[in-house]
C-alpha cells in the first residue's frame, strides 16, 4: 500500500481524471469541485507504471528538504498529465532532465524508468549541482553531463540519440523569449517522433514559453497550475507535441556562462517574482509543519 496525497483542479480533465483513478485502484473522494484527493491507492500488476510514487525510490529520503519538494513536485506534474494523456509515460522509455540542478527532478523520472523498463539522463550546467547529484547517487556518473543542456542536446542530436521525454523543470528564467527559442530548436532534433517536451516555471517565464509556442505554431498543450495545499501550487506545465521548423536554430559558440548568471548581460532584468513563486524559505517553513 502506497500513501499519496493528489488534489486536482481542472475542469477539462475531471471526468478524465476519476477514470484514471478508478482504473489505478486508488482510494479517493471529493473535498471540492472539482477536486480530487487521492489517499491511497493499490498498484495494479497488470499496469505498474501509471503511477509514479517517488517516496517508493530509497534515494528519496537521503534528499535534502528542497529536493524532495522538488521531487514530489515532479512526480505529480508526471502522473497528471499521464492522466491527461499529454504524456505517454509507459511508453518514456528514453528520457532526459534538462537543467537537472542536484537531482530532485531527476529522481522520479529514475522511479519512471524503474517501471518502465527506460533509461535517464541528466544534464546541468552548475558544478557544485552537477557534483552533487553524481554524489548522489541517483543515476550513474557516466548519465550526469556537465554543461550548457542547449550545446548537449544539439551534440545528441548530431549523433543520432532521440529521446521520448525531456523534462526542462523550472525552466529560465526567460524574460524575452530567447531562452525558450533556443530549447524548442534543440529539442526539436533531439525528441522522437512521439516525443514530449514538458516545461515548468514561475508565472512569467510560462507565459513566454506559451508565447513563443503559439507564434512559432507548435503543438502544445497547457496545464495551469493546480493547488497542493492550502499554500502551495504546483506550477504551470506545458507540454509541447510538435515543435515547427519555423523555430531558428540556436547559434553556436556558446558562452559557458550565458545562463548562468556568472556573467550577466546589463540590459538583462532580474525576473519578477510571480505569484507563484515559494522561496526557499517558506518552502522549509511549510515541510517543518508537516513534521
């Protein structure tokens, strides 16, 4: 028996969602329309990979606070859209974690591929992270990349590596677009043919990468974010299905330092703070109440 909270909002997928509930075996009632919370649930044998339940990895409990919000975080954004049909997660079987930081978003994606029969890969830019999640232990050393994640994928995709899923969570921030240009023209060589994108982040940069979606005319799909708890949000998700050929290529050489904030451009304004946002803080304050 596995324990899981999941409370859902979202007109569109309601029906959609107390199918899937039902089909997984899971316990769950109704505390608000329409919401849904999930107190526990039977995972049936026939289908093991519908669900993904992190707390099941023995990483995760070796996480510091701020990773397992991030891994919980991931995990459900995971099983809603695969409720929503937006991602095929049994059939995810190569999948990436673009901007992996130490390893939080990368762990359900691993507890994914456990189920799946699929293999992961990480990539990151920042050494200390990228140290970090190798010391972690949640993938082999030899699937963490250290580097830009745009010169990585482009370097795949010259080789010929396709991936089903790549996960870009809490992407940017971008403040004028060129960012989430730059990810849609690498991934776009990089995914399968059935592939997904999926992004998360703050409220600003969402709506950038939905800008840049629509006047690019890609496929895509937006899950607003939907409330956890009474103080926190999980963020807005899209997932993008057809990435045109109207998206430029990124340009080459890159600057190891020109998303990371080491060397900053000066016409480059800090990102807005979004409604949105849980700083680190309020984040260690609300998993100390829960204790």
């Amino acid at each position: 028996m596995s324990k899981q909270d999941l409370l859902v909002f979202d007109e569109a997928m309601f029906d959609q969602a107390i199918a899937a509930c039902e089909e997984a075996g899971w316990n769950f009632d109704y505390p608000a329309q329409p919401g849904i919370r999930a107190n526990s649930y039977e995972r049936p044998e026939a289908e093991p990979s519908l669900i993904v339940d992190v707390r099941q990895h023995p990483l995760f409990e070796g996480l510091n606070r701020l990773e397992q919000r991030s891994a919980l975080q991931a995990e459900t954004a995971l099983n809603l859209l695969g409720m929503q049909g937006q991602v095929d997660l049994p059939g995810s079987k190569r999948i990436l974690d673009f901007g992996a930081a130490s390893g939080g978003s990368t762990l359900p994606l691993v507890r994914l591929a456990e189920l799946n029969g699929g293999v992961v890969e990480a990539v990151e830019r920042n050494p200390k992270s990228h140290g970090d999640l190798v010391a972690s232990n949640i993938l082999p050393p030899e699937r963490v990349h250290l580097g830009d994640g745009l010169v990585f994928l482009n370097r795949e995709m010259a080789g010929g590596e396709r991936y089903d899923l790549i996960t870009a969570f809490m992407f940017g921030p971008d403040r004028d677009g060129s960012l989430t240009s730059r990810l849609l023209a690498a991934a776009r060589g990089a995914l399968s043919g059935e592939g997904r994108l999926v992004v998360t982040s703050d409220t600003g940069t969402m709506a950038k990468v939905e800008e840049v979606c629509e006047l690019a005319g890609c496929d895509y799909q937006v899950s607003q974010g939907v409330p956890l708890d009474q103080n926190e949000t999980l963020p807005t998700t899209i997932v993008v299905s057809r990435i045109t050929e109207t998206i430029t290529s990124p340009r080459a050489p890159f600057s190891p330092f020109e998303f990371t904030g080491g060397l900053k451009a000066p016409e480059i304004e800090p990102p807005e703070i979004s409604k949105n946002f849980i700083s680190p803080e309020v984040i260690a304050e609300m998993l100390d109440a829960r204790t």
